[in-house]
C-alpha cells in the first residue's frame, strides 16, 4: 500500500485572475489520480475563468482529499 501525504489545505486561498489571464491551479501532491471540479484530471490545470475550482485527489486503495 501506498499512503500518500495528507495535502495542506488553505481554505483561505484565493487567486486573482485578471481579465485575459490565465492561473495555474495545482492540486500540491502526487498521487494516482485527479479529478477537478471542471471535469479534468492532471496534477495541475491552467484556468481563465474566474470561479470555485475544487481537486479530489487519492491513489488505487483510497481517496486522500478535497481541495
């Protein structure tokens, strides 16, 4: 089994985005999988929409966290 590292999350975050720009948002930790909440599925995704954008990471055994 592999465990993975619990993913430190700050509820506080924020971004800016201006218009025209792109952000890089990453999940911060390897793992087996990704699913954003915009339905894609890497360790980082390039936005230019301003939003809420959520990362379910986990590996083959267990899912580790939502950011």
């Amino acid at each position: 089994m592999n465990v993975l590292p619990t993913p430190i999350i700050d509820e506080n975050e924020t971004m800016y985005l201006c218009t025209g720009g792109t952000v890089v948002l990453s999940a911060g930790v390897t793992a087996d999988f990704y699913t954003w909440s915009n339905g894609e599925t890497s360790e980082s995704i390039i936005v230019n929409t301003a939003g809420i954008y959520t990362v379910e990471v986990g590996n083959s055994y267990t899912r580790v966290e939502t950011r």
